[in-house]
C-alpha cells in the first residue's frame, strides 16, 4: 500500500518491514490458525500456553534434535556425522518458526543465511575430517542488537530501518570463527528501555507460558526463543537486567559476566557513542536451558574475547573443583533476602527460603542470612542517574525523525533532558566508588591483626521483588541493576512454576511500604488491581551473584546450586 500524506513516517516503513520479515518465513513452515492464540491476551481465555505447539507441528526428528540435545551432546553429534550441520539447522530454523509465529519473537529471519552456512560447515567437516571450531554447528540467536553484516539493526526504530550493518560485531565473528551458526536476529523494546519487548515496527513479543504476562526485557527475544527451543543458546546484553529478566520471565538460565569478559562492540548506537564509557558499560551475556550449556559456551569465549574485542582482557573459565570460603573449604553462600527498597512479595520469599533450605541439608555448603548493605540500598538512585547520562537526546532526535510515538510504558518514563555536565559525571562516578568500597565488606571480614579473608563464596537473592508481572507492570530494577553498576557476575536459575498455594489468595499484604518502588511492587499482589491467579505457571527464580572478575567461579557455584536444589548432586565437590 502506497503512503499518504495522512501517514506518519515511520507507519509505510513499519509495514515493509513487517512484510520483508514474514517473507522470510517458508510458506511450508507456517502453522494452522487453529494453533494460534487469542489476541489481544485475555484473562477470561486463561494462560494460552504455547510451549507444547511446537511439538504438534514438528517431524519427530525435528523434535528429537531440537528437544533431546545439549549443547555437548548435539556437538558431538555433528562432529560423529550422526546428523549433518545442514538437517539440525533446518530442524531449529523451522522450530524458530514456528516459536516467532505463536510469540513474535523475531525481528531478522536468517534462515536462508543460516541454511548456506550449515552447508558450508558440512562440506569443511567433510574435506578436513575435522570441525571447523569447538562450536561446530551450534544453533544461536542473537539480540536485535548486535550487528551482523548485511542485515539492519533497527532495534525496533524506524529510523534504523533498511540500514543495514557494514560488518559483524566481533562477538558475531567470534561465535562464527568457532562454527556456531546465527539463525535470527530478537525482538527488543523500544529504546531498550522498558522491561516488555515491544516497539512499533515488529509490536511485541509474548510470554509463550502465560501471554497475560510480561516476556521481560530488553532481550525479551532471546528469553522466548531459548524457552520455545528456537536456538539452542542465546546472546543478550544487559545494563538494567536485560539478560536476567527475561532468563527470569521465560524460565531459562541467563549469565551476565563482568565488564571486559566477552566483547560488547558492534551494537546499535542509540545514545551518543562513548557515553557508556563515561557512565556504566552493558555487558553481553548467554542465556540457555541450562547451566551446562552456559558453562560449555562460556569455556570457548571467554579466552578468546581478547583477541577480538578491544573491551576484554584475557581471562580463563575452567571448571572444576571449587573451594570454598568455609575453614574446611565449605561453599559459604548468602541469602540476601531484601535490597531496601522493595519488599518481597510472597512467592518471591518462598522460592528464596526453599532454595537456601535445600543447600542446608548438605554438609559442605553453609548458608548464613545477610543483612541488607546500606550501598545496596542506596545505590540505586545513583545507577539511575548514571544510566541517563546522555539525557535521551539521540533517542529523541531518532524518533522525532519519523514522528514515531512512544509505547505505553515508555510514555510517563522517556524525558529528554540536557546531557549531564562532565563535573556532575564525576561526581556520580565518585559516589559509585564509595559505594563499590562499601560493598566490598559483605564479602571479606579483618582479623584482629588486620588480615582480610574471604567470608562469602555467593549471595543468593531475587531478580525482582515480585514473581512475573502482567504485560506492562514490571517496575522494579533494584535486584538487577546494582549490580551492573558494582561490576559483579550474575547469573538466573529458574527454580519451579508458580501454583496455587503461592498465592495466599485472600491475605493482604502486611507491614509498611519501603518507598515509592516498593508501592509499585506491592500494587502486584494488591487483590484489587490484579487477580493473583494470572501469576500461575510463570516461573520462580533465584539470581546468583559473585564478586567482580570471578565469572567462572559463578558458573560453578551456580552448577552447584541448580544440582543440589533439582536433586541431581548428593554434595558438592570438594578440593581433593
């Protein structure tokens, strides 16, 4: 359809670009309407899981390849010829497919790109004999984000729109130089802002367990493709909690490393470039079914990223045996139950008092509560601050160019402001310091002799105060954020689904509230905004968290916990 004067800008090139993407979807891979859910998402209609259609449409060895593999196993399958690269491409691109067709999940189809590519890496397993990389053949999506050559990086603005990347960003090359094969481009919010992907070019992007609830974001794309077993890991970024959150919304495992770990160039520029520097850097990290998966990508990348991204440093991710902080080499872990802010909503409390339950049964982890640190509390107000440095104003410049409207949560919170003086960046950077010095004392205790020696291996606590909201009523950072700001690994271990006993239907919420954070937090669980039933079947989980640089200490402790809490360790290993 021609344009009209009556038209906005940004409205023909939001219909060729959905046209463009829907063309990328082989017409024998669309499904029957009758496997399509109802929108808009009602309550009346109930939750409209999507998670089992993918295996009503699929072959059964399309769902034996895309369902029964690790990522070790699956690579060991393709290095023994027990499937070609090219038939477990297919059989994930067509399952990507089908996820996107139920979620919106994509914004970049590389399903024609994906295909060549797994017969490229077919015909150099068979002129070598050997695989090209340790990631021959691995099935990834990446965030919107993320430059790839020839395709755009529109982050969902029509003013990105058909401009696409001059080259790779050098986590895409490094990805590819170990063999890993890039299926699609995901979806993202408007402006990354908000924590509900949507934007007005590709819409927004749904919650496969529960379409009443929010998918998370900003790498709200990732977490439903990983959860729909659209590609096998995942690549987000993360600043606010953008690869945690929807890990959290979708029920999936999410890393997000320390600063100078994996390379995070080559991503749309929407605020003045260099700003990051000056405030606090996003991170990229994985997200994946499980934290093997994680673990096995991780031990490839990260002693590499330094030869690829001018960002990282060199560093190792062995895993084995871990020592613990306790005299007899216990894994100590902390339960930080609240950040000050915000109180914990009921099923919030339960799953962090399950969890920590389960590894006290075992004799060689201790847990021990940890009172809420002041910094934590208070640091907060000074990471908002930081992240709104630039002041919005390419943002700005970006939409009004195409007189595109903000979504609704963005509406009350995108303000254009001048740029923050470089005198007031100091001063928020020194306070950062202050409070990063702070933090340093709930992980290390002085002896009388003034000896320091570690006391906490990890802390365990919530990603948000509250379990996963309706569509549009995420609004609490503070369990995510902070520690962006501090610089310190984080990772998300989905624990078990919400069911009815979690709801304490009838029971108001006591005690006072926090602040205006924490009003917003408990309107979730108020019996008279929300029925507390839309929260069945979303997931409950428990973030991990471990000092700064120790990335692959997390990995281990969080293989650790996920094994004993799901019952698949009896007890940790111990140094020998």
């Amino acid at each position: 359809m021609a344009n009209t004067s009556l038209e906005a800008p940004w409205v023909p090139i939001t219909r060729r670009k959905q046209g463009d993407r829907d063309a990328c979807i082989p017409t024998q891979w669309h499904i029957p309407s009758l496997y399509l859910p109802k929108d808009p998402p009602r309550f009346e209609d109930g939750l409209q899981s999507v998670l089992d259609v993918p295996s009503k449409i699929l072959s059964q060895e399309e769902i034996k390849i895309t369902e029964d593999y690790t990522v070790a196993t699956l690579l060991e399958a393709i290095s023994r010829k027990t499937f070609s690269t090219e038939k477990v491409i297919d059989a994930f691109c067509h399952r990507a497919a089908v996820a996107h067709q139920l979620t919106n999940c994509l914004t970049e189809p590389l399903f024609m790109q994906a295909a060549e590519r797994a017969r490229f890496l077919d015909q150099y397993l068979e002129e070598h004999g050997s695989t090209l990389g340790p990631l021959h053949g691995l099935p990834v999506s990446v965030k919107d984000t993320f430059d790839i050559k020839g395709v755009d990086s529109s982050t969902g603005l029509a003013a990105l729109c058909f401009k696409p990347a001059d080259k790779n960003a050098p986590l895409v090359d490094l990805l590819l130089s170990l063999g890993a094969v890039i299926l699609a481009k995901t979806n993202v919010p408007q402006a990354l802002s908000s924590l509900d992907s949507i934007n007005n070019v590709f819409g927004r992007t749904m919650n496969p367990a529960n379409r009443l609830c929010t998918a998370g974001g900003s790498s709200g794309g990732e977490g439903v493709m990983v959860a729909m077993k659209g590609s096998l890991v995942g690549f987000g970024t993360d600043l606010g909690g953008s690869v945690r959150i929807p890990a959290m919304a979708n029920g999936v495992y999410s890393f997000k490393p320390s600063n100078l770990r994996l390379p995070y160039g080559g991503q749309a520029v929407l605020v003045t470039e260099g700003t990051s520097r000056l405030g606090v850097q996003p991170v990229a990290g994985p997200l994946a079914r499980s934290i093997d998966d994680i673990n096995f990508v991780m031990q490839e990348l990260v002693p590499r990223a330094s030869l690829w991204g001018e960002d990282c440093v060199f560093g190792e991710y062995a895993q084995g045996h871990l020592q613990g902080a306790g005299p007899d080499g216990e894994v100590v872990i902390g339960v930080l139950r609240c950040d000050g802010n915000c109180t914990l909503l009921p099923p919030v409390d339960q799953i962090l008092s399950e969890v920590a339950s389960s590894l006290k049964q075992h004799p060689n982890i201790k847990v021990v509560e940890v009172s809420t640190p002041t910094a934590w509390t208070q640091s907060q107000s000074t990471m908002s601050k930081l992240m709104g440095i630039d002041g919005g104003v390419l943002m700005g410049k970006l939409l009004d160019s195409m007189q595109e409207p903000l979504v609704p949560w963005m509406q009350s919170r995108f303000r254009i402001s001048k740029p923050c003086p470089l005198t007031e960046v100091t001063q928020l950077q020194t306070r950062r310091a202050e409070l990063e010095n702070e933090m340093l004392q709930i992980w290390s205790e002085v002896d009388k002799y003034g000896r320091r020696t570690r006391k906490l291996d990890a802390i365990i606590c919530p990603v948000a105060p509250h379990p996963v909201p309706e569509i549009e009523r995420y609004d609490a950072l503070g369990y995510t954020s902070s520690f962006v700001m501090f610089d310190y690994p984080a990772g998300t271990i989905p624990i078990r689904d919400v069911v009815e006993q979690d709801l304490h239907l009838g029971q108001p919420f006591e005690g006072e509230s926090l602040s205006s954070w924490d009003d917003s937090c408990r309107a979730l669980w108020d019996e008279k905004t929300v029925n507390r039933k839309v929260y069945l079947g979303t997931p409950l989980s428990v973030q991990v968290v471990v000092p700064r640089l120790e990335d692959e200490k997390l990995g281990r402790v969080m293989a650790l916990i996920d094994g004993v809490v799901k019952g698949r360790s009896t007890s940790p290993k111990l140094p020998e």
